[in-house]
C-alpha cells in the first residue's frame, strides 16, 4: 500500500472520529452541556450541594446524628429525591422531557436504601414498592409518549 493512501485512509478515519465525538457531544465545555441538558446539570450540583450540606451537619453535629451511623443514608436519601425529582420535571414540562427510566429506577433504589438504613424497613417492604415505581413509570412513559 503505497504511503499517500495509508494518509487517506487515517485522514478519513480522524474525520469519521470527529463526527462520533461531534454526535456524542465530547469535546465540549460546561457551557455547552450546560445549554445541551440544565436539568441534568442542576441536578449534579443538587446532588453535590446536598452532599456537602449532610457532611457539614454531621461535622458539627447539628442535628445530633452520626454521620457514620446515619450520614450515608441520610445522603443516599436526599439523592434519591433529587433524581426522582428531576424525573417528575422531566414527565411535567414538555422542554425537559427526555428519557426517565434509568434515573426513576436508580431513584427508587437510593431512596429505599436510604430508607432502609434509617428506619427498621426490610428489604421485603422495599422491592415490592420499586416494582411499582418501575410499573408506574413505564405506564407514564407509554401515556406521554406522542403518537406519530
């Protein structure tokens, strides 16, 4: 293979790269993603304030829990209300809406965690009520899905 077609042929391949990188958004800075999803950066600075707010109330003992007894759950909690938060924007308001299934489940699942090591719950109690979260989140997906 002579050398100005193996040139060809990584020139195409450095272009094909580009494009896939263009499509996936890599490359990009804050302000693009920013523009791209608020929602999604909003709730990463949610997740990251709430985060630091329960290790500030566990340093100094302000609301006289443990932070390693209680902090993790307490943070694994509020996460789990953010996510399922951003979910609910994201079913409401038609500007946001976006795929859901993925942050209800993992939602679901930090708030039952959370749960569970704050109060006596068993897993027993908690399962059944993520199945129904999942149930219900397909039903809303399928009922707000635009018919073409």
């Amino acid at each position: 293979m002579s050398e100005p077609r193996r040139n060809e042929k990584n020139e195409k391949g450095e272009e094909k790269r580009g494009e896939k990188d263009e499509e996936k958004g890599r490359g990009q800075g804050w302000e693009e993603k920013w523009e791209r999803d608020r929602l999604r950066m909003i709730s990463i600075a949610a997740i990251l304030i709430w985060g630091g707010l329960v290790a500030l109330a566990g340093t100094l003992n302000l609301f006289n829990y443990k932070w390693d007894e209680h902090g993790w759950a307490i943070f694994l909690l509020g996460t789990g209300v953010i996510l399922i938060s951003k979910v609910i924007i994201r079913a409401l308001v038609p500007e946001y809406r976006r795929a859901i299934g993925g942050s209800l489940i993992i939602g679901f699942i930090l708030l039952a965690v959370g749960i569970s090591d704050m109060t006596d719950w068993s897993w027993d109690y908690i399962w059944p009520i993520i199945l129904v979260a999942i149930g219900l989140s397909i039903l809303i997906r399928g009922a707000l899905r635009r018919r073409k």
